[in-house]
C-alpha cells in the first residue's frame, strides 16, 4: 500500500507529489492525459519561489511586470511583483514529469493509501462554484511587456454586483486575455473593453484560439480543506483569489502545504489533516476573508481597495499590494530577511508566532486585509519588526518573556500599523455624493489599529498604560508639527522605533534610557535609508516613491539640505551623496550606543537589525 495518493495531477497536485517524494514518501500521482485547449496562465513571483525550491527550472520563463488598474487614469505600476507568462500545457506537463523524476508514480487510476490529496479543482460541483473564469488567446500588435490586472468594481445601481477582474498577458505575436466573475456573468468582450481603457491597441486584437473557462470557486477555509476524505488542495480548496481570479499561487503553496503536513505525521493521516488546517489558517488568514467581504457589494474590504485606488500614501500601496496580490508579509516588505544568529532565532521565533496569533485574532474578523501583515510566511522569511527590537530588549534584562509579554508586543506592532495610517499626505477632502471613503478608511483603519492596542495594553500590563498613552501623544503632536512646519520628519520615525526598546526593557529590568538611545537613532537610519533608495528610484520599505516621501513630508531630505520646501522637481545633484554620508552617520552614531548595552545577545539582535537597515543604502 502506497503512504500517499495525490488525485489530479494538475499543479497544485504535481507539486505535493514531488515534495512527498523528495522527503521519501513512496507516491501516486493520478491523473489521465487530456486535450484541453492550452492558453497562458500567469505565474508570481511566490509560485515561482516554491517551485525553484523543490527544483523546478523556472528561470527561462519571461516574467513582466505588473501594473493594478482601477480605471483609465487610475492605475500603479508593480515592477518587482512581476508575473511570469507559461503555457498551461506546458506548465502542468513540466510539474507533473518533474514529479516523476523526484520518484512519483504516474497512474491513470488510485490505489488506497492512508494519506490522499485531492488536486482536481477542475471538477468542482455546481454547489461548490461561486463563479467563473475564462480566457482565450488573441493575436495583434504587440502590447509592451507588462501585465495588466484591470480592477472592475461593482455597478454602482446594483446592490448585488461583485467585483470582477480581467487581465492581459503579453505573448509574442499577441497576448491572453481572462475575466473572472464572481457570481458569474463575465465575458471576454466584456475584458476586451476593460482592458481597452488602459491599453486602447487590445481592441485590434483577433481570437487565436478557442475560449477556456470552467468554475471558479473562492469557498476557502481551512477545516472543509483538511476533510477526512483528503486534503484539498488548490482549486479543489477554494483558493482562487476572487479579485483578480489567480489560482496559481494558492494551488502552489498548498499543494508543498499538504505534503509538508504529511511528512511531519506519515504514520497519523488524523494527525496529518490537522497540521494542514493549522498551515493553512495561519498562511492564508486574512487572504480569503477579504475575499468574502469583498464579495457583498457595500463590505468595507470592497471600499478599503477602492477608495485607495488613487492613492499612494504608504497604508495605501500595501493593503493594495496584500489583497490583489499574492504576496504574503515577506514579500510586501521588499528586503532580504534577517540573518540572526541560530540560538537567538530558536528563542525569538516563537515568541513572535505568539505575536502573530494576539494581532491576528483582533484584527482578522473587522479588518480581514489588514491580517495579511501578520500571516506566517514571516517565519520563513524573518523580517524586520517593531516586536524583534522589543524581544532584544526584554532578554537582555533576565529571563523573560513571560506571560502577557507577546500581547504587549502585539500591541506595540498594532499601534505602529495604526500609526503609518496617518504617516503621509494629508487627506485632502473630496466633493463626493456619499461618503468620502479614502478620508473614512484612513481615519477609521488608524483609530481601529490605536483602539485595539490600547485595550491590549490595558488587558496585558495595566502599568504600561501610561507610558502607551504618552508615547502616541507624543507621536501625534511629532506628526502634527511635521504638517504644519514641514520639518521634524525624522523625530516621528525616531520615536516609531524606540518605544518598543525602551518599553521591551523596561519590563525585562534592562536599561530603559540605553535602548531608547539606540531606537531613536535607528527610526533615523530607518527613513535616511528610504531616501536614498528613493533617490536611486528604488522601491522603498514604505513602498513610496521621492514624490509621496516629500509630498507626504515623511523625508529627512528637506532638513539634511537646509532646504524645507524641496520638492522632487527641486533635488538639487549633491543630495545622493549627502544623503548616503547621512546614513553612514546615523550608523556610527548607532554603534557608539550599542556599545553601552551590558547583553551581548540584545548587541548583536540589534547590530543585524542596523545592518539590514542600513544595507542598502551603503552596500
């Protein structure tokens, strides 16, 4: 008797195969050879990841980048989130041989096994579909190199109307154009027209090919994908993303879930089905409940995302990013990961996955986008963070954490989130029938984040309280002098990033007033280093361009060159130079307070942490 049957041997379950055999499960991988009608299929740049992982060869795929349009003068160009264009024949051919190689076994029909993945989303019943997607391929004049997602919001007379997307992949001699619907109802006449507001040559285009469409089903969650009948996967689990219809990346990521649960339970196929509910709650939480959301007309995810549209203040960009999308925390962060020492990361990995769990069960029900910034690919990846600098500084006084530390933590990264809500341009007030959702979503979305993280701090250390309480008073008047002087940008960043030392060390019993020496002259290396990578025309940590940082006055340029009217238009050509010596200071200046602190595990926690700020700018 096999250990594990994978039934479908589509991606999501070509991939599982190939990870059980790689970890020495002996495998089945059922599939039978089809026709289907091939088109291209768009591949992210986190699919690819997973696939290079297990040893799939993926360089030679053309990848574009990515631009989000919401209408025909609103749209963001997403370069480095780029999209690789595969054949889907050739996608599925390629996954399923390299299943094979790793020691799969392809067979027309099932054995019993005590572990089965069931892959075949493209049999989704009648019941299970909430919509349907289609594509087709045209030929014409050549449409440039990047991917378009055209955004389509509800009619604005239909109570009932859903968000649908459509998208254009560039192919040589023509492109492939899709529409996902939920609810169904979408054409491709209806993308044509869609698309045409963006790049008006689509309409010149011919059909190459027969339309595809089939089922789309966005019924995600995580017990009805952890069955005893098997482990769903992919389509068969519901992971379309219903805005813009991709398939690919959640049938990639719970296809290697699937097989990692059961290589961790080989012998408890029960055991097995739990870990896989637990990997997927905790890596698409937030994800799918937007999702749902979204799906009723007037929801507040639907408006979050439309209401930023035109908007690139840096709350903005992100929740963009985190919802159309699928990109998970590590990626929205746009840095390498930080490469602490491996003692330290076994002590600060799960202290933050107790982080997680507190922001993530206040915020997933109410605000469900927001939940993508704690989702667990931050393991994986470790990231920067307001709660690696308070850990640094609650061990270096003793044997903490203990009971309650993780929600003060929370709270700090809560109220920090909350905090770059109102970081940025000011609103400027619209004249709309209505409400005026981009002002209502900023102020609600930061008074949201501030409210919970007070309570937490109450809840979790009532002696905090005050403190909490001081430091955004403090961060409010910093933020209000900054909009009505034009100066001061780096005080509002230099407190940002000190309240989680000094408070981390003040119930660890180490030297508050240290750590708080140190935190401030990181929030100024912090926003030093985001204008030089401005400057370069690089994508910032805050994912604003020279523009949104000076607009939005959130720059250390205008101080640095006695000049507080700067604008992007106004860089004067010294203004690199001087901006990298800037951050060379804030480094030494760094070094000379790190030097002060007694723990040698919080020294080196914090000179990894000033490295990896500071990296790209004086690399």
């Amino acid at each position: 008797m096999s250990h594990a049957v994978v039934i479908g041997a589509g991606p999501a379950g070509a991939v599982a195969a190939a990870v059980l055999a790689r970890g020495g499960v002996p495998v089945v991988l059922v599939g039978r050879e089809g026709d289907e009608p091939g088109y291209d299929v768009l591949v992210s740049g986190p699919a690819r990841e997973i696939l290079r992982s297990i040893g799939v060869t993926v360089d030679d795929w053309p990848v574009y980048g990515v631009t989000i349009a919401f209408d025909a003068n609103t749209s963001h160009a997403v370069p480095d989130a780029g999209y690789a264009v595969v054949d889907s024949v050739v996608l599925r051919e390629t996954l399923r041989a390299h299943a094979v190689r790793c020691g799969a076994e392809y067979r027309p029909t099932a054995p019993a096994a005590p572990h089965v993945v069931l892959a075949g989303g493209g049999g989704l019943s009648p019941s299970e579909s909430t919509g349907v997607s289609c594509a087709g391929r045209f030929s014409g004049p050549d449409l440039g190199d990047r991917v378009v997602l055209r955004m389509l919001a509800p009619p604005a007379d239909d109570p009932r109307g859903q968000p649908r997307c459509a998208w254009l992949a560039p192919a040589p001699g023509g492109c492939t154009i899709g529409v996902s619907a939920l609810g169904g109802g979408g054409c491709l006449d209806e993308a044509i027209e869609a698309l045409a507001e963006v790049e008006p040559r689509v309409r010149d285009c011919v059909p190459a090919g027969p339309e595809v469409s089939g089922p789309l089903s966005c019924g995600f969650s995580p017990g009805s994908a952890a069955g005893p009948g098997g482990l769903r996967v992919g389509d068969a689990a519901g992971l379309v993303n219903p805005f813009t219809g991709e398939g690919l990346s959640g049938a990639v990521q719970s296809g290697r879930l699937a097989a990692r649960a059961i290589l961790s339970e080989v012998d408890d196929p029960a055991a097995a089905r739990r870990e896989y509910e637990r990997l997927l709650g905790t890596a698409f939480v937030g994800y799918f409940e937007t999702a749902r959301h979204a799906a009723r007309r007037y929801h507040l995810a639907w408006r979050v995302l439309a209401a930023g549209a035109g908007s690139e203040h840096p709350f903005y960009a992100k929740g963009r990013r985190a919802v159309v999308l699928p990109e998970g925390a590590a990626a929205l962060a746009g840095a390498e990961p930080l490469e602490l020492p491996p003692a330290t990361r076994v002590r600060l990995l799960p202290f933050l996955a107790a982080c997680d769990e507190v922001c993530l069960s206040i915020v997933r029900g109410d605000w469900p986008f927001l939940a993508r910034m704690f989702t667990a690919d931050r393991e994986e990846k470790l990231l920067l963070r307001p709660a690696i600098g308070f850990f640094a500084a609650l061990t270096a006084g003793g044997d903490r954490p203990a009971r309650g530390d993780a929600s003060v933590a929370a709270a700090v990264e809560l109220a920090t989130l909350g905090a770059l809500a109102f970081l940025g341009p000011a609103g400027t007030p619209k004249e709309v029938r209505g409400v005026d959702w981009e002002s209502a979503t900023t102020v609600l979305a930061g008074d949201y984040l501030l409210g919970q993280a007070s309570r937490l701090i109450a809840e979790a250390a009532p002696d905090l309280s005050w403190s909490f309480s001081d430091w955004l008073g403090e961060l409010a008047a910093l933020r209000a002098n900054v909009v009505t002087t034009g100066a001061g940008a780096e005080a509002v960043f230099a407190s940002l990033f000190e309240f989680p030392l000094r408070v981390g060390a003040a119930l660890g019993g180490a030297d508050a007033e240290v750590f708080r020496a140190c935190g401030e002259v990181l929030g100024k290396l912090f926003l030093r280093t985001e204008d030089v990578l401005a400057l370069r025309g690089e994508r910032t940590r805050l994912d604003a361009t020279l523009t949104d940082l000076l607009g939005g006055r959130i720059s250390a340029l205008p101080e640095l060159l006695s000049a507080p009217g700067l604008t992007a238009a106004s860089i004067p050509p010294r203004a690199a130079g001087v901006a990298v010596e800037a951050v060379r200071r804030a480094r030494a200046e760094f070094e000379r307070f790190r030097g002060d602190i007694a723990d040698p595990g919080a020294r080196t926690t914090l000179a990894v942490v000033a490295d990896w700020v500071a990296a790209p700018a004086i690399a």
